[in-house]
C-alpha cells in the first residue's frame, strides 16, 4: 500500500528561498506539522552566541555546531520549546533569541538554552544549502 499524496507532502523536504528575510529579521516555516524559524543573524547576535563559555551552557554545544560552515548568519531551528513544547517567540527575552511565555525559558540567539526549566537547546532540524541564498529542509 502506498502513501497518499498528503501523506508523501507532510513528510517531504521543503525549499526555503531565503534572499527575502532582511538581517536581523526572521521567518517562520513549516515542515513535517512543525513550525521551524529561519534567523538572519546580525554580527552582533552571531558575536554574542560565539562569545559564552560554552561549558558553562545547561546544554553545552558551540555555535558553529549549531550552523553550517560559511552560512553563520543562518540559524534554522524547530520553533518548540523543550520543555513541554509551547512555541517560543523570537527576538524576546534577556538574550537577544527566544523566549518562551509558558513557563521562561529563554534561548539564546543560537536557539540554546539559558535559563527557565526547558532542559536541552532548541532543535536544529537536517537541512542542507542547496545554493548561497536557498536551503532544504528535511
Ligand atoms: S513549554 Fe516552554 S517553558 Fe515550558
């Protein structure tokens, strides 16, 4: 039995043109059901998530782990916070990145967790560069 064509679209990978979101701007998308945010980072946000002691981080993990190799104004994260999945707001709370108002949790401008009970960062989903201005996810 094959998949419906819903079915084959919910899962699908998506092209996200990304030469529209001004820096320091973002956008929300959706894959697989899943609100993913698109952040044109300014130098200063890409400064300020280089310049934490990342062992000091609730869930260490460097920015440029979090990014591609020669793409770090692009952040690309799952939009649900890790706690018990509310949807946090972007550009909100003490670090420049995402606040979420269920419970505060704040993430920083690379989606990582800095303070509030969420446990883990903000999820990158698999995604890829397909050209300078154009990414897939999924
Ligand atoms: S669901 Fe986000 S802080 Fe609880």
């Amino acid at each position: 039995m094959n998949p419906d064509a819903s079915t084959i679209a919910a899962g699908a990978p998506i092209e996200v043109d990304l030469s529209p979101i001004a820096e320091g701007q973002d956008i929300k998308v959706f894959w697989r059901g899943k609100p993913i945010y698109i952040s044109h980072r300014t130098k200063k946000q890409i400064d300020e998530a280089r310049a934490v002691n990342v062992a000091s981080l609730p869930d260490p993990q460097a920015d440029d782990a979090r990014v591609k190799s020669g793409h770090e104004q692009w952040l690309v994260v799952i939009g649900i916070c890790t706690h018990l999945g509310c949807i946090p707001i972007a550009h909100e709370g003490s670090y420049d990145g995402f606040f979420c108002p269920c419970h505060g949790s704040v993430y920083d401008t690379s989606g990582r967790i800095r303070q509030g009970p969420a446990p883990t960062n903000l999820v990158v989903p698999p995604y890829q560069f397909v050209s300078d201005t154009k990414i897939q996810i999924g």
